[in-house]
C-alpha cells in the first residue's frame, strides 16, 4: 500500500468539487474552446487562508462557493474580498487519515429544490447525504453502506450533464472489492438525485457505473459529455481514465497500461512521486489535475475523440500540496492546497483558495485612477433614437457584497457582423474595477471601456460575446443607465 492520499473532479465543477466542474466543463460563452482554458498562473488571488484541509468545493447559482474542510467537518461559503462564512456542520463525521468530509456537489436544480450534497466517513461507513444551507441540521441520507477506513475512502461527487450524481468510491483497502460487482466499493457509482439506481445503468438495478478502481478522488466532463476520473495507483503508476459505462479498469489485476483486453487502458499516467493525483477539473480542451505528492497542478490536452496528448506541469512546487481544482462559473480556475492533512509542510497562511484568471484578463490597476475624468466627452444618458429598435443588447447579471461586486455582460450584435468591439458605460457610485476576464477593461475616472481581446473580436449579427469583471463599491451597484457598442446606445438584454 503507498503510504500517501491521492484525490481525483469539477462543474464541477468534485463539482462537489467534481459536480461543479461539470456543469462549467461545456461552458464555451459562445467561442472557441481553443481559447478557453489557458490562465494566468503568474497573477494568483488568494480568496481564502487559514483553511484546515479543504477538500470538497462547489459553486452556488450566486458566484460564491462552499468548501468542505475535511477535518473540522465544517462547510464553508467563500467569496473574494471576504473572509469565509460557517454555513452548516455536517453531523457524524468520523475524521481519521484519508477519511472525513469530503466531497461537496450542488444540485443542477438549486433554484428549484435548493440542495447540496456531502460525501462523508462516518464512524460506521461512507455515505452521501443532502441538505439545504436554510436548514443545515436537517441533513437526508441517500446512500449508505460504503465501506470506510482510513484509507481509499474516494468521495469526489459530481452531477453530469444527464442531470445524475456521480460518486468516486475508493477500495477502502480491501482490493477484491474493485472487481467484485456485487461490491460498490472501487467503483464509480451513478445515481439519481435520490439515491436510487437510473433505469439505463451498466446493471439493472445497481448503481455501479464503472468497476476496477482503486481511488478515484476526481471527476470532470468535457463538452461532450464524456467522463474522465484521476485514480491514485499504489506503487507505480497514477491515472486518467476515459470513463465509459461498464468499463473495467484493471485494479487490482492491473497498474498503469496493460493492453490487457479485459481491461481499458489509462489515457494518462504518472509516476506515483510526479502526481498522486485528487480534483479534476475541464475548460476547454483542457483537463487539469490537482497533484497532492507532486505538488503541481498537471494540465492535460485532450483531443476529439476521448484521449489525450502530453501533460505538462504548472506551479510546480509553488503551493505544496495540492488537492481540488474547479473551473469556475466566472471563467477562472479555483485550485486549493492540502498541506494541513498530516503530509505537508504548511505555510503560515495554509491551507489556501487561489484563484487563476484567464490569460486575457486585464491586470488589476496598478495606479490610483484620476479624482476626475479626461477631457473627453463622456458616454451621453440619452435613451436610444426613436426611429427604430436598438442595434445592440446589453445582458448585466451581478453577485454583489458589501465591498464589492463581480458581473457577467453579454452583448448581442443586431446589426451588421462586426470583427472588433468597444463596449463603454459609466459607475456613478465610485465603483472600481480591479480585474476583469475575456475583455481589456481600462476605467478613467466613472467611464469604463471593455474592448474585445484577439479571440472574441468577431461578432456575427445576432451573435453574442461574453466577459466579465470584478469591482470595489462601497454599496449596492445597479445596471448602469446606458451601454455604447462600437458607438451605438444599446437595449437591455
């Protein structure tokens, strides 16, 4: 047994990590996925510090997101720009080596029916339960049974496109357990949002999806819907897997490659020191993978048809451990260290949230902005000519706190097909803004302007572009009164 914890996502999105990762997993924004999924790992935000052993992460319909610490069996809710928020304890939580709460995953239908679901060690098994953050003492299990120990107890959720959860099941160190399909235990497990088995599984009436597993700890989809896991080995080789339903995947007949037809080969391995790899996350083209051991964030190209090109490390060393990674709604990469579970060396601010804008963001200013504005003619309050309909909408969706806001804009191109843009409004509450992704932002005085970065450039008539940003206020922010795109007043979106 390799004396070491190895997790796999999302969507997300682990959208509980992996659930999350899922959902943002075929988020295109109306571009290219060439585009989607290169960041800036020079320019990290740290959204949280102080975290003991964050494991799962899962983003709310609002931007904010929930963390699970391990441990303290806490549930946190983080935003950037503030400090993290007790949103519920998840109850009977036996904590012990690899084993505690685990993964996190928000119902596709939160609007609806509010839920979110923990994946947890107890002291007599693993199961998975759900509750609502309006009461988080109320919490319903949906299933139970799963071997425990403290090791290789799995538990990354996710919901997939189909609108199922989908559950890494570790071998809980029994390794007949992963080929025994009577056992759910070494399995990928697929469920309804109840627990119960859907109708089109591998089995009737079983909730295996998959078997031949030894720790599946990530979960992600890509933009076609296919699954792919990272599952620690034991001695020799970590993995990526291409999941498909009913296939077996060697443990513990087999480590790493064996073209053993019984058996479907990994798309990737590691050596076990260069990976031990946990969350899983997709944008783009573009798996990445949390590496615990290795201390890396491993990016993985993926091709058309389900397998995979070269991987190639980033942050190499930079954090430590390394356990969850999720590609947010708001288009950046959320990664989280494990250097307090027992294996690493903590910094003083560890455990740590960090966020990783889009290679086209726009740096946050690095002077003060002028007290008043240029002598330039600001963008007029006029309403649109009368003459006829607008040539433009303008879509405005913000998540809002106490110091500060982020908004997701869409622009709507109604006249004819344009191949750069400006977009330019006036903060009349002395709103800053401090980044921005999939636009340059520049702001002189109460005027800011997103212009169109080298891959979004091109707008067909009724075609759309989409970015965003964060800002500083010192209250609420309101739509502003009027958008100008390429000049031309626009209508609400």
């Amino acid at each position: 047994m390799r004396g070491r914890l190895v997790v796999g996502l999302a969507t997300a999105l682990g959208v509980g990590v992996a659930g999350l990762v899922a959902a943002n997993a075929s988020t295109t924004d109306g571009v290219g996925t060439s585009a989607i999924g290169d960041f800036d790992f020079t320019r990290p935000q740290v959204v949280a510090t102080g975290l003991q052993t964050p494991w799962g992460l899962a983003f709310l319909p609002d931007g904010s997101a929930l963390v699970a610490e391990r441990n303290s069996a806490r549930v946190l809710q983080v935003r950037p720009g503030q400090p993290p928020q007790q949103v519920a304890q998840i109850s009977g939580v036996a904590a012990g080596g690899e084993a505690g709460l685990l993964g996190l995953a928000v119902s596709p239908s939160y609007g609806q029916d509010g839920y979110v679901y923990a994946y947890f060690t107890s002291s007599s098994d693993n199961r998975i339960v759900r509750f609502r953050l309006t009461a988080p003492q109320t919490q319903q299990p949906i299933l139970t049974g799963l071997a425990r120990a403290t090791v290789h107890d799995g538990g990354r959720i996710g919901f997939g496109p189909d609108g199922m959860l989908y559950a890494g099941v570790g071998d809980a160190g029994q390794t007949g357990s992963a080929q025994d399909p009577q056992s759910r235990n070494g399995k990928i497990l697929r469920m309804r949002p109840d627990g119960s088995a859907p109708p089109d599984n591998p089995t009737a009436g079983s909730l295996v999806y998959s078997l031949g597993h030894r720790n599946v700890q990530g979960l992600a989809w890509d933009a076609q819907g296919r699954l792919y896991a990272s599952e620690f080995g034991q001695n020799s080789w970590d993995e990526v897997n291409q999941i498909v339903p009913g296939g077996n995947y060697g443990w513990p007949t087999v480590e790493g490659r064996a073209n053993d037809p019984r058996f479907r080969d990994p798309i990737v391995t590691w050596t076990t020191a260069e990976a031990s790899p946990s969350g899983a996350a997709i944008a783009g083209n573009r798996l990445f993978v949390a590496a615990l051991r290795g201390a890396r964030l491993w990016t993985v190209p993926l091709n058309g048809s389900g397998g995979a090109g070269t991987p190639v490390a980033q942050l190499t060393g930079a954090y430590g451990r390394l356990r969850t990674v999720v590609y947010a709604p708001d288009g950046s990469l959320w990664v989280t260290t494990s250097n307090r579970d027992g294996r690493g060396t903590p910094a003083a601010d560890d455990d740590r949230i960090l966020r990783f804008p889009p290679v086209d963001s726009t740096p946050p200013p690095t002077t003060a902005p002028p007290t008043t504005p240029p002598a330039t003619t600001p963008p007029p309050t006029t309403p649109p000519p009368t003459g006829g309909p607008a040539t433009c909408t303008v879509g405005w969706q913000t998540n809002q706190w106490a110091a500060g806001f982020t908004a997701n804009v869409t622009i709507t191109n109604r006249g004819p097909a344009v191949s750069s843009w400006t977009l330019t409004w006036a903060f009349t509450g002395g709103q800053q803004v401090t980044n921005g992704w999939n636009a340059q932002l520049t702001q002189s005085g109460q005027n800011v302007t997103a212009r169109n970065v080298n891959w979004n450039g091109s707008i067909a008539t009724n075609g759309t572009a989409t970015f965003g940003f964060q800002a500083n206020h010192s209250g609420n922010t309101p739509r502003p009164a009027e958008f100008r795109f390429n000049g031309t007043v626009c209508g609400a979106g």
